[in-house]
C-alpha cells in the first residue's frame, strides 16, 4: 500500500573516517564490547528480519557484542507504550520521521552527535535532506539531529516498456516539457499514455497524492513543498491548486488515460499497470514508486519486459533533479557504548552492501559499491536516488492522520470526479483547520 518501509540509520565506523564522503578502508572493524547487548525494534516482519539480522552478524563478529533485533506490525503501539514505561529497546526502527518526532518530543529519544551527522552530509547523496529529516524537536523545544535513514524507497519514476516505446520511436523524456510533449505524441498517434488507477479500497486516493507530492517538488522549490507539508502555507493556497491542475493536465483528459477520466478513481492501483502488458497495450507510461512491480504479472523480467525512467523535472523552473521517496529512520534511545557504536557501524558502506545483496533494499550512501546490488533495476534506482538535488519525504505521510491519510485521499478521489482543485483544496484546509 501506500507506505513502502524503508529507512536508514546512524553509523560510521569509529576506527573508519569519511575522506571526501568515502570511508577508508574495506571491511568493518569495531572495539571490543564482548558482554554488551542492543536491543533493535521495529516494522519489519519476514523475510526482511532476517536479511536484517544477517547484516547486524558483522558487528557481532567485529565487536563481540550481541545485537537482538524484533519486529512487529504493532510497531507504533508499542513503542508508545514502551516509551512511557521507560523500557524502550536501544535502536527504534521508525517506518517514518513523523512517529519519530512525536517520540523525540517525549524525552524518550537519544540525540546523535555531531561526528554521526556529518556521516550523513559526507556520504549520503542529498544529506542535508536525510539530516533535515530526521532533525526533530526534544521535551524542550529544541531542535535535535536523531538518527538515520536506512532502506529507502523512490517514487519518482515512470515505468514504460521498452518493446512499445521501440516499437513507435518513442525516446525517454528528460525534461517535463518532454514528458509532456511525449504525451501529446502519443495521444495523436492514437496511443494512450496513461494507466492511473487511485483505487485501494479503504484508502482510495493515495496514488494521486503521490503524484500531487511529485509535482509540488517540480514546480515550486523545497522550501515550498515543506511549509505546505506542515501547513505553514495553506493547503488552498494558488501554488497547491496550480499542481493539482498539472495533474489534471494528465488525468482529467480522456485521450490520456487508460479507460478514460470516469476509470482513474475506480481503477485499483494494483491492476493499473496491467495495461503496459496488455497485447495492444491500454498504455504507454504508469507513475509509481519503486515498490510497483510486485503487481506486474507473473514472470515480467525487468529490463525487458518493463524498465522505467525518472519523472523529470521541468526545465524552466531550474529546480534541480528532486526525488521523492519515503524510509525508515533508525535512533537510539541511550548513548551506551553498544548503542553508539551501533548507530555509526550502520553508516559503514558494508551494513549497507550486505543488505544490497539481498534485494528489496535501496540506500542514498554514495559510498557503497553498486555492484553489489541483487538486480540492475536496484543499480537504475539508486542512481536516480544519488542523483538527487533535493531528497522528500512523501508528505501525505508526513501530514496529521485526518488530513494526509483522509482529506487529502478523499478530495483528489474528488478532483478526478469533476470538483474543481479550488473546491477540493478549500475542503482540505477545512479538515486541517478542524484539527488545529
């Protein structure tokens, strides 16, 4: 569904120092801390637990420590619960920096130092995003840096199959004047560009904020996109209602979109990109996160059958090459010797490589061999990832539950269903107004 774990977390070797955002040496080696123990908590559920669990076995055997990782789907619950009764485990695995800053406001998170932080500006592509992202204010009112994110995930891609785009001399678009062009190309030619599908049951809605999000990153700079996440710019304000129009630019058309307009709120957006495969296919392009070909059919080979390219951005704004995604963000609740050393072991390009080989895991390290990735769409992803300008959280996400998770699926549910952008985003500062 609409929330793809991922994260990353505070680390760096204490013996291994970042020379120009690459660490020294090969393999991770750390102090003797036999007898000593961290307790990991968080999201994830099998078989990433284990993939996890092989990862932290290189600190084990490099420290002598002993590292207990346990995850469950109740992770939210739970950590509220263990906070307040002052047992949390050592390192909190937060499926997103919103839960974390409502923690670090309780006291019960563990600030990182300023050595762990600049880990994050030195190697991480785009740092100061990752550091402005796990940045939150403690029990005091005081801004604090707290952790790291570690298994990230991109959203902003466009997934097309390359026999179709070959078979009609389609080039990829790098710009957003292109992409639009191209999508004009298409229509005339008497394809359809599009499959948008915003359905998913209870929470119908999510995919076209996602692309609300994307475009918001595109057509106004990140100082922008971060008041609207906060509200500190009006959801009704003329730049929000301008980015849901470049939306409509591309859903409200019926030559775009696969079924035509009245099909992309009633579309599920697991049957969506069906029509890239479809024998002649329903479309051309299909705009999705990273997480996506889960739902391709049954033996589709990536690179062949499907690849995708990055949503660019437009030109003429000069706004760099931003990227949207989401993560999870690992922090610490003490500062024990273990739990320090921890943090910045994950940092090491080898906590990161290990994982890489795994599969299902992305990182923005810049410092890591990308060859040890599982796949080359993995290799594709993270240099989109590294490429970045400007990193941001999916800001749905990021939004209070009753607006991000309800009126704001809702009211786009709605746009698509004829109410004017004005109309549903007057409706979406109502909701959050209410909640003020």
């Amino acid at each position: 569904m609409k929330k793809i774990f991922i994260g990353i977390i505070a680390l760096s070797a204490i013996l291994l120092i970042p020379i120009k955002g690459v660490f020294a040496g090969g393999h991770y080696t750390g102090p003797d801390l036999s007898g000593q123990k961290v307790v990991v908590f968080g999201p994830w559920m099998a078989p990433q637990d284990d993939d996890f669990r092989d990862v932290v076995s290189i600190f084990e055997k490099a420290t002598g420590a002993t590292v207990e990782y346990g995850g469950s789907d109740e992770f939210e619950q739970i950590i509220n619960i263990d906070c307040k009764a002052g047992n949390p485990a050592d390192v909190a695995v937060f499926p997103q920096p919103g839960l974390a800053a409502n923690i670090a406001a309780t006291g019960c998170l563990s600030p990182q130092g300023d050595d762990v932080k600049q880990m994050v500006l030195d190697n991480y592509a785009a740092g100061q995003s990752w550091v402005d992202l796990s940045t939150y204010a403690d029990e005091n009112g005081k801004d604090q840096f707290y952790g790291i994110f570690y298994r990230v995930s991109v959203k902003s891609l466009v997934w097309y199959s390359p026999d179709n785009f070959e078979d009609n001399g389609y080039e990829i678009p790098q710009t957003m004047e292109e992409l639009v062009s191209l999508t004009e190309k298409m229509a005339s030619d008497g394809n359809t560009p599009w499959c948008i599908g915003l359905g998913s049951g209870g929470a119908t809605g999510w995919p076209a904020t996602d692309w609300m999000e994307d475009i918001m990153l595109r057509t106004h700079s990140p100082d922008v996109y971060d008041m609207w996440v906060s509200n500190e710019m009006p959801f009704n304000d003329p730049r929000v209602i301008e980015a849901m129009d470049v939306f409509g630019s591309f859903a409200l058309n019926d030559k775009y979109v696969s079924g035509g307009t009245k099909a992309v709120a009633t579309t599920d957006f697991r049957d969506s990109p069906k029509g890239l495969f479809t024998s002649p296919p329903k479309c051309m392009m299909h705009r999705q996160a990273s997480f996506i070909p889960a739902f391709f059919p049954e033996g589709t080979k990536a690179g062949e059958d499907v690849d995708f390219f990055y949503f660019p951005a437009f030109a003429s704004k000069d706004l760099g090459r931003p990227v949207l995604g989401a993560g999870t963000v690992l922090t610490a609740t003490n500062n024990k010797p273990a739990t320090t050393e921890f943090m910045k072991f994950l940092m090491h390009p080898e906590a990161h490589e290990r994982f890489m080989g795994k599969g299902g895991f992305l990182t923005p390290h810049t410092g890591v061999d990308k060859g040890k990735y599982a796949s080359d769409s993995f290799r594709g992803l993270h240099d989109i990832l590294t490429g970045a300008t400007t990193f941001r959280f999916d800001g749905s996400d990021l939004m209070p539950g009753a607006v991000g998770a309800g009126s704001f699926w809702t009211g786009m549910v709605d746009y698509v269903n004829g109410k004017s952008a004005k109309d549903v985003a007057d409706a979406i500062q109502a909701s959050w107004d209410a909640i003020k």
